[in-house]
C-alpha cells in the first residue's frame, strides 16, 4: 500500500509539474515581428545575429519569445501588406532592416513600437527626432550611409591612386528618401582626392543596369563606387557581374557584394547591428518607450577584400589596404 501510495503521489506530482512552472510564468509570451526586405536566404545570417543577441539576453525562440518573420524577397511593393500582417497578429514590436521596410511599418502602425536598423539616416528620413531623443513610436540602430560614401571613396583611391575618374551607380530616390542629398559627401571627398565622379542613376524597380555600365565605359572611368541603397542591393549579383565583365574595380557598402564575387566591401557590420537590435527589444519588451530609448550608431566597421576577384581582373592591391582589411577572401 505504501508504494502504492508513493506511486500514485509521483505521478501527481509529474503531472502538476508542467502547471506549476505555466503558473510562475508571468504574462504572455511576447510577439516579435521581423520584417526585412530580401528573401529568406539572403537574411540567413542577420536572423542568426538578432536570435543570437536574444540569446544572449536570455530569450529562446520559440519558448519564451516568438518570432513571426516576414520577407520581401526583393519586392518593395510587398512591403505594406507584409507589414499590415504583423500588426494584424498584435506582435508587441516590429524588428526592420532599411528604409523601405520601416517606412511601410510606421504607415502601418503609429502605436506599435518599431526597432529599425540598417537605415541610413533615420533624422531625415523623418523617422525620429534626434538619436537622443527618437521622440516617436521608432528607435534602433542607423548605419550611416551618407558619411561613408567618402570613406569608400579615399580606400578605393588609396588602392588605385592612379584613378582619377570613377563613377557612381546609385538610386537617386532613395538619396532622397534617406535626405542625404545626391552624393554629397562622395563629391566633397572627391573634390579633396582630386577625382571626377561620373554620376550614374537608377531609377525604377527595374533599373537600366546595362545601360549604366555601357556610359561608364564609353567615358573611360578608372573605377566603381557602388552606393548603398534599394535598387543596388536588390540588383546586386547583376552590378557584380557587370563591374568584372567591364573589368572595374569596385567599392561596395556592404560584404554581400564581396561576397558575390565583388572586388571591395567597407560599412558596419550588419549582423552586428541586428545582433544589437535585441537589445532595443529587450528593453522595450521590459516597458522601455521607444521615444526615450537612443538610437545607436555602428560600432564595428568591416573592410572585405577579395582576392581572386582581384586576381580575376589583374589588379594589384597596395599592403597598405590588404593590411587593413578585417577579411580577405582568397
């Protein structure tokens, strides 16, 4: 009878167990919505840093937090709808990556608090206030875009001091959107290298990419200076391919571009910024006000060269930059 009695109270006690813990968990599991602009495999290695930063601040997807991701794939127009499906689920916070998905998300939602990153200029985009004070439903982290236009511009001098032309693929429409004015920290930085810049714009969702590359060629450009923005990204295998059937050395904002077989990459460290967006998250999940929460500057810079690109075209990178270069690619 007593093992009887043990028995059953074990079982009991095994059966409770899973309601005792339910009832010391306080409140709901919070909804995170993700919304980012190109296709899932694209986004694989941010939605790795942004689970690893929830991670690190003691969330586990699919336990205590759950994630509803929504991707683009390349398609701006999809971004309304895809962000209007987020709200419609109640997520406590929408997570973005760029311009496009954030400004659809705040014309989706002006109550649901909104964590931004890889925007370039989140002041003049009118998305917040200032970085001290975002003053509105968004906050998060920028990357400063426009600043390191001529950044790129004196490395890929500093590789090829012997170019003095090169042109500059860019979408005008989003340098409008993100207010950092037509190249105009490229042209200052241009103007004190002693560089003419050739001004090539796409326009459209389906920018005359050929076509830019042929006027770079027909005016004897040196090098390519690609600037960050919608249309370059979601073109970016093409722009690749082009820069080495034109056989230009090109800068890029970000190592996708090197990734894919482009020659020089220099910007923040997107899976960084992603990984630091769980902070914002943290914070504003904990009762945080995305009006007084900071907006975050880069920390970590990348310079990726690639080597056998390099090789490809029959150029020679200077120690000086292979020396400074946080990854090269060989």
């Amino acid at each position: 009878m007593r093992l009887i009695g043990l028995a059953v109270i074990l079982t009991l006690s095994l059966a409770l167990a899973p309601l005792a813990l339910e009832a010391q968990q306080p409140g709901k599991v919070p909804r995170v919505g993700v919304l980012l602009t190109g296709d899932q495999s694209r986004h694989l290695t941010h939605v790795e840093a942004f689970r690893q930063g929830l991670r690190e601040r003691g969330y586990v997807e699919g336990k205590n937090v759950v994630i509803e991701y929504r991707f683009g794939d390349g398609k701006l127009d999809r971004l309304p709808q895809l962000a209007a499906e987020l709200v419609g689920l109640n997520v406590d916070l929408i997570v973005t990556s760029g311009t496009p998905p954030t400004r659809a998300a705040l014309q989706a939602t002006r109550t649901i608090p909104i964590v931004m990153t890889l925007v370039g200029d989140p002041i003049a985009a009118g998305f917040i206030a200032s970085l001290a004070k975002p003053g509105g439903s968004i906050t998060g982290l920028t990357q400063i875009t426009g600043e390191l236009d001529g950044k790129r511009l004196e490395l890929l001098k500093e590789a090829f001091p012997k170019v003095s032309r090169v042109a500059v693929l860019f979408d005008p429409g989003s340098a409008a959107q993100e207010g950092i004015g037509t190249l105009r920290d490229t042209r200052m930085a241009a103007e004190a290298l002693g560089v003419k810049l050739l001004s090539l714009e796409l326009r459209g969702p389906n920018p005359d990419l050929g076509g830019a590359f042929r006027t770079a060629t027909s005016e004897r450009v040196g090098a390519l200076l690609v600037a960050p923005g919608p249309a370059t990204e979601l073109h970016r295998k093409r722009v690749v391919d082009l820069a080495a059937k034109s056989r230009l050395p090109a800068m890029y904002g970000s190592n996708e571009f090197v990734d894919l077989g482009g020659l020089m990459s220099y910007g923040p460290s997107q899976p960084d910024l992603f990984r630091r967006a769980a902070t914002h998250v943290d914070k504003l999940l904990k009762g945080a006000k995305p009006a007084d929460l900071p907006v975050e500057q880069p920390t970590k810079f990348e310079l990726v060269i690639n080597l056998k690109t390099a090789k490809a075209l029959g150029l020679t990178i200077p120690p000086s930059v292979l020396g400074r270069a946080d990854q090269i690619i060989e």
